[in-house]
C-alpha cells in the first residue's frame, strides 16, 4: 500500500523531471525507493 508521503514524493521527483533537476547521487535510498515505488503497476496509472 501506499503512504501519503509515498504518493507526494513520486510525484515530486516526477515533477522534478521537465525541470532537469536530477535526484543527487549520492541520495541512494531515494532513488532506490523511486525505482521501487515506479515500478509498482498502480504507479503508471
């Protein structure tokens, strides 16, 4: 199931995406848990 602050923060990083703002690298849990979270069916919703 997804949290409040699973569905905001998936579409924060989404929305970051247009603007060319990358995650930092050095963020690894972030972007392990995007990768996660997007590639859950409900995500491409």
């Amino acid at each position: 199931a997804y949290s409040i602050a699973d569905v905001t923060g998936l579409v924060a990083i989404d929305f970051m995406k247009p603007a060319r703002i990358k995650v930092p690298e050095d963020c690894a849990n972030v972007l392990r848990w995007h990768q996660a979270i997007s590639s859950r069916p409900s995500a491409a919703a």
